[in-house]
C-alpha cells in the first residue's frame, strides 16, 4: 500500500512561484516513478513532471522550464516548483505513483492563478 499527500497549494497572483508537496508513505520515493498531473476546471488530467527511480526527469512541452520537479530522500517526498505561473496553470494538482500494479493519487491540491 502507497499513500500520497499532496500540500502546498493556494491562490497566487500571475507571475508567482508556488512549490508542491508530495509526502509518500509505504514506500521509498526514490524506489518509485513519481508524477505531477493537474486538472484545470472542465478539462481532462493532464501530465506535467515525472521523476523516475534514477533521478531522471521529464516535462511537456507546456511547462518546460517553468516547472521542476525534485525529490527529498530523508524526506520522502517529491516536489513541484512552479514558476512565472499563468492564469491556465490554474488546476487541481495531483502526485501519481504505481506499485504492484496498482495505480496510487493523492487528493491533490487546488492552485489557483489569478490575473
């Protein structure tokens, strides 16, 4: 069993950085592949950072050097750095793993981006 707790959401203004947590429990983060999603108002979940068990990074195009996200071992936990945010940054943001073949969400957590 993994259980995923997202943290750090808020309302912010255009042009702000907001950084996301991901606290895991049952596992190792760093034995995981662990994703952000969001989910913007009326939209379907969509994918914006993946971190995998080795380090490795990935990002559409969309958030691309705006977004990063990262990993604390003694922590447990995986972030979301979200810079120069936009009015369409605004989503629920979700952490996502798999283990066992069973497929984890957190509860997410609102991020509402204001012009």
């Amino acid at each position: 069993q993994v259980q995923l707790v997202e943290s750090g959401g808020g309302l912010v203004q255009s042009g702000d950085s907001v950084k996301l947590s991901c606290l895991i429990s049952g596992r190792s983060a760093n034995s995981l592949i662990v994703s952000w999603y969001r989910q913007p108002p009326g939209k379907q979940r969509e994918l914006v950072a993946s971190i995998t068990s080795g380090g490795t990074t990935i990002y559409p195009d969309s958030v691309k050097g705006r977004f990063t996200i990262s990993r604390d071992n003694a922590k447990n936990t995986v972030y979301l750095q979200m810079n120069s945010l936009k009015p369409e940054d605004t989503a629920v943001y979700f952490c996502k793993t798999t283990w066992g073949g069973l497929v984890y969400w957190g509860q997410g957590t609102q991020v509402t981006v204001s012009s």
